[in-house]
C-alpha cells in the first residue's frame, strides 16, 4: 500500500519559477527521502531528511519536514527546463529496516 | 562506479507465458530491492534481500512471483504465469550497508517495462 499522497498532482512552471510539492503519510517514520524519476536517468535519490529534523538544503533544494502534521515539502528554486521530471517521497524507519514506501508521485513541468 | 545494471529494457508477452528479469546491482552493495511500479503510481517494494538471504518478501505475490538472488551479487525476478495486472515497470535496486539501514540511500536501475497482452 502507498504511505504517502503527494500534491499536486501535476504542476506546470516556467523557468526561474520556484516549485513547491507537498507530501502527507500516515504512520511514524525514521526518515523521508524524495526521488526524482525522468525517462533519461530513472529514479534518482535527491535528498534525505531525518525524523528529528525540521528543514535541509541541497543546493536548490528545500526540504521540510512536520511530524506532527505528517507531512513534507519540498522547494525547488529558480527551475530549469532539466528539472522536468516525477517527484516522489519515500518513508522509511519502523522495523522494516531498508525499506522505502513510496507516494504516488508530482508530475512537474518546467516551461522554457 | 558503475550503477545498477538491469536486462532487458524491455518485454511483450502474452498472458500466462512465464518472464525473467535480471539485475546486477552496484559492487560492493550487500542489499538489493525488486520494485514494481504500476503507470501512474510510485514503486511498490516486492522482495528485499540482505546478501543472499531475503529481509522482506511481503509484498510479493509468491503464487506467481519468484526470486533469487545467488551468491548474494545478481538476482533475477520471475513472473510464472503472467497476468495483464502485471503489466509494469520491474525496478532493481541496491544499498551498500549489510541489512539497508533505513537512512541507506538506494540506487535504482533504469528498470524493466512488461507489457502482459
């Protein structure tokens, strides 16, 4: 079963624009990874925030994180064209050591 | 380093014939995950191994669904028989720390695309 539902669905930027995808889950987690998938390179591990954190950066990356609200954002600033892709958090933590369940995924578009 | 490499790209076969998928995972990676991600949907874990030995294979159909992974390097997933509902991507993946620690980063394969006719 999916743990995480992201939203929007799909979203359609132009370059320069900031993107911003949400996602919500619904039981208690160690950590929650977001993974950009685009037919060129697969699925790709963008960044990686613990339970006990509340934002990190990477790059043009931003990623926070509400455990009591169950849920995570994450920014992507000044967008280009290349960051064309499905965006997808993944929890993971509780005894399942490894494993990753996955959202259903935001479909980004980023006009040149 | 080379990543994850997965075989064939891609497969057509006809409902109940019997499909194999190959996948060598990064050297040195003592976890490798099978995923199936249905179009539209994020990646469902179907088998977890720790070197040769299986972590969590709860998700896997094993009326149907078969998997090995000898001498703890390659690993291949069978389908026997296919249905339409397996129609998919088949995504391999491999994490270096013995047991896939949960904050392991995963690397993925560019995956298999099965359509069941």
């Amino acid at each position: 079963s999916q743990q995480g539902e992201e939203d929007p669905q799909a979203l359609s930027i132009q370059e320069g624009e900031n993107a911003t995808m949400n996602c919500s889950y619904k039981t208690s987690i160690n950590n929650l990874q977001w993974y950009r998938q685009n037919s060129g390179r697969g699925l790709v591990h963008l960044i990686l925030i613990r339970s006990n954190e509340r934002e990190k950066h990477s790059g043009r990356l931003r990623v926070t994180l509400d455990t009591s609200k169950k849920s995570s954002s994450l920014l992507i600033t000044a967008s280009r064209a290349a960051d064309t892709a499905s965006y997808f958090c993944a929890t993971g933590g509780g005894t399942s050591y490894g494993k990753l369940t996955f959202g259903q995924g935001t479909i980004l578009t980023v006009h040149p | 380093e080379a990543g994850v490499a997965q075989s064939p790209r891609y497969k057509i076969i006809e409902k109940r014939q019997s499909v194999a998928f190959w996948c060598n995972p990064i050297s040195g990676h003592a976890t490798l995950y099978w995923y199936q991600q249905i179009l539209g949907q994020g990646p469902k874990l179907l088998i977890q191994f720790q070197n040769n030995g299986v972590v969590d294979d709860s998700q896997l159909p094993k009326d149907r669904f078969s998997a090995e992974r000898l001498k703890g390097v390659d690993s291949t997933l069978k389908i026997q028989p296919a249905k339409l509902e397996d129609s998919a991507v088949y995504l391999c993946a491999s994490s270096r720390r013995r047991g896939g620690a949960p904050t392991d980063t995963q690397y993925f394969g560019p995956g298999t695309r099965l359509t069941v006719l």
